[in-house]
C-alpha cells in the first residue's frame, strides 16, 4: 500500500471537513463517516496491491521466456498489469 494509516485519516478527514464545510455533505457522526471514507480508501488501494501480486506471480511463471525477449521486467510487469485490470475491470 502506498498511503501509510495516518495519511489516510487524513485525507479522509480532509474530504470530510471540505464537503461539510461546502454544504455538499451533512453528517451526524463526523468520526464515523471518517472511517468509512478510510474504509473505501483502504479497500481500494488493497485491490491494486493484490493485483500487483498476482502480476508478479504470472511474471515469475514466465522469467525464462522474458529472458530470451528484449523487454524489460518493469515494461512486461506493466503490461501484466494492464491485462489483468482490464480482465478483471479495474481502472487504474
């Protein structure tokens, strides 16, 4: 995960405070509308990791036939990635 725990209170905390204070939002509980933005955010970023590993996992079952072509581990990695986003209907 690229966002540590306390950089995604804060940016939910931050989206929260900025919606509330446009009138775009009303909450009853502000802590607990927080923690179910950091929630989402938190799933979110889960599903790029886990996809993350299953690329590297596909990549690793191929190192050999990578290792006679001209393309990079990062280029194929990407590319991967991109497959299988696409596959599962994830957007990046």
């Amino acid at each position: 995960m690229r966002l540590t725990p306390d950089e995604i209170q804060f940016i939910s905390r931050k989206i929260v405070k900025t919606l509330v204070a446009a009138e775009r939002l009303e909450v009853d509980d502000e802590r607990r509308v927080v923690e179910g933005i950091a929630h989402v955010i938190v799933d979110d970023l889960s599903v790029e990791d886990r996809l993350n590993e299953e690329a590297r996992e596909v990549l690793a079952q191929h190192m050999t036939h990578m290792e006679r072509s001209d393309i990079t581990y990062s280029e194929m990695f990407k590319k991967v990635k991109r497959e299988l986003a696409k596959k599962k209907g994830i957007v990046l």
